[in-house]
C-alpha cells in the first residue's frame, strides 16, 4: 500500500536574514591646490564629499534601526 510507505524528508526550512547594505568606502578628492581660489574650490569638493559619506552611514543607520525595532516588536521589516 502507497499510504503505509515513508515519504521523503521535508526539506530543512530556509532562513532568509534582511540585512542592511553594506557601506561604500568614503573618498576624499585629491587635492593640490595652487593659490587661494583652487583651495576655495578644493574646500567644497572636501565638504560635499564629507556629505555624501555622512548620508551613507545615516542611511546605514537608519536601516538597522529599522531591523532593531521590527526584531523588538516581533515581527521582520524590509527596507524599501
């Protein structure tokens, strides 16, 4: 009889961690400036490069936080 015989193993249930993108490595430009103008100049690029990588460890930040609580509250989020 087909119903008395054993049936295969079920397949080990697969676990899936969300998990947060890692991080791009920060980059200054290169820098080297002649007189006052190229060092104006070379002062924004260092600061928007400054921004760029505070926005990426926010945005770092922001998501595992989002993986805390949703692990505190018992239940996974994704991110967007």
């Amino acid at each position: 009889m087909s119903g008395c015989s054993s049936a295969p193993p079920s397949p080990a249930p697969q676990i899936i961690r969300l998990t947060c993108p890692a991080p791009a490595p920060c980059q200054l430009p290169a820098a080297s400036p002649v007189n006052n103008g190229d060092l104006l100049d070379q002062l924004t690029q260092t600061e928007a490069a400054w921004a760029t990588c505070a926005a990426q460890v926010d945005s770092l930040i922001a998501c595992q936080q989002r993986h805390q609580n949703g692990r505190e509250h018992g239940k996974a989020k994704t991110d967007p």
